[in-house]
C-alpha cells in the first residue's frame, strides 16, 4: 500500500472522541494508525474465533483479503480460516509485527508481554479493549499501541473500502439504491 492509495483521512487525532481512550495520553493520531497499516503486514490474532459470526473471525477475512499474513492464536482451535492455529503469540513461529487482540481488557497484561518477548512492533487492541496499564507496559519496552480501534475498520476507512455495513460494495456513487425500484434513484 501507499500513501497515493488514501481515500480519506481525519481531521482529528486519535480514536472517537466517544471512547474513554481520546482523553489520554493513548490516543493514537490517525497518522500513526496509517503507518501501522502500511508498514506492518504480519499480524497475530489473539482470540481468533472460528465462529464466522463473531467479529474476530469478520476482521481476519477482511485482513486476509488485503493481502494482510494473519495468525491465529487460540488455544481451543487447531485451524482457522485455513490457517493453523496457535496456542499462543510465543509459540508462534518466525517474527510477528502487530499483536491483535480480541479478548476481554483483564486478559491484555499477559498477551502483552508476550509481545515484548517476541519482539512485536505493535499492541493493537479492538474496540471496548482497554487496558492503561499494559499499553504503557508496552511503550516503556518500545512497542507502539493502539487502543480501542479495529485494524477491519481503520484499513477501510483510510483506504476507501468502508460503507455503511463495513463492506466493499464497489460501487461510487451519490444515489441511493432502491430494492423497490430495482435501480439508483
């Protein structure tokens, strides 16, 4: 990806101003958000579900799509999406750039020094995912973290692949489509 590539950018910094994370030091500026996505292509996700209704499992084929090396990591699964399944981001084979998380904000502390010891770059955690205490565990040893953000959603935004149900419908336009009608009004 490159930067010609942008659809869209945003005005103001970090994560929405609704999220408790726009007041801290932890917002991440869309800048930095960008560069991750552009730079980083190799991703561990933690709490990868195998159930194709659950967001994980939505964001992982999202990724997968863009050309984006997804690892699952789950200890209750052998494979998902094809793909083989570890237990944990250590035993993870070979360097992992961003840690992805999808599990609940107590389970963040462990997962992030496990990033620290593989020598992630990145700790990024999904929406309602917080956990102060870990993101400055992880700054203090140099990973970068983003907080309360979707990698799914954060792609489609600055590269133009985010409508009104998360999805691509390949079509750019002003006029709305009518099922009634059968065509753009």
């Amino acid at each position: 990806m490159r930067r010609q590539n942008l659809v869209c950018s945003l005005s103001t910094g970090g994560v929405s101003a609704g999220s408790p994370v726009a007041r801290t030091e932890f917002a991440t500026p869309w800048e930095d958000r960008l560069r991750i996505l552009e730079d980083y292509r190799r991703i561990a996700m933690v709490g990868l579900s195998s159930n194709p209704y659950r967001p994980s499992h939505f964001a992982a084929r999202y990724l997968l799509a863009e050309g984006y090396d997804v690892i699952p990591v789950n200890p209750r699964e052998q494979q998902i999406l094809g793909r083989t399944c570890y237990p944990s981001v250590k035993d993870i084979p070979g360097p992992v750039e961003v840690v992805n998380i999808f599990r609940a904000s107590e389970d963040v502390p462990p997962i992030v020094e496990e990033a620290i010891e593989i020598g992630a770059k990145v700790v990024w955690t999904q929406f309602g995912i917080i956990h102060y205490e870990a993101a400055k565990r992880a700054r203090e040893a140099g990973l970068e973290v983003v907080m309360d953000q979707c990698m799914k959603v954060e792609h489609a935004r600055f590269f133009g692949r985010l409508n009104m149900l998360g999805l691509n419908s390949g079509v750019v336009s002003s006029r709305r489509w009518s099922p009634a009608a059968g065509k753009k009004t």
